[in-house]
C-alpha cells in the first residue's frame, strides 16, 4: 500500500470534500482518502492506494465532480 498526496483547487466546503474523497474511493485501488480543506487555494488530499495513482486518473476521477483542478 502507498500514500500519495495531490494538491487540488475548487475545493470550498465540507461537500466538495465529500465529493471529491466519494470520487476518489470510488477508484479500485484506494482505500482511503483524507482531505485538508484550504479554501483560498490548493487543498491537500491524501490517498492510500493498494497501487500508485497517476495524475491522469485523479483528474478522470474528478472531472466530472466539478470545478476541481489537479495541480502539477
């Protein structure tokens, strides 16, 4: 298992956090997911994954959640 860590945008309030960790858990490989909101800029999101996760697949998982932007 691996820990991963994102930095994502658009994220405002405690729904857009349960929306983006549904999202992501949704993924085969994570198992978890945890959120730091930052609602001025990039929040950190951490993911547990049996497998690494590319950016690619988080922004798939994401896009259509949202405004939520994957940053690097």
């Amino acid at each position: 298992m691996s820990q991963q860590t994102f930095m994502v945008t658009g994220l405002h309030c405690q729904s857009c956090v349960r929306v983006v960790s549904g999202a992501l858990t949704a993924l085969p490989a994570v198992s978890a997911v945890e959120v730091d909101l930052d609602a001025e800029g990039a929040s950190t999101v951490r993911v547990d994954a049996a497998a690494d996760l590319s950016v690619e697949q988080v922004r798939d998982a994401l896009a259509d959640e949202g405004d939520y932007t994957v940053v690097g």
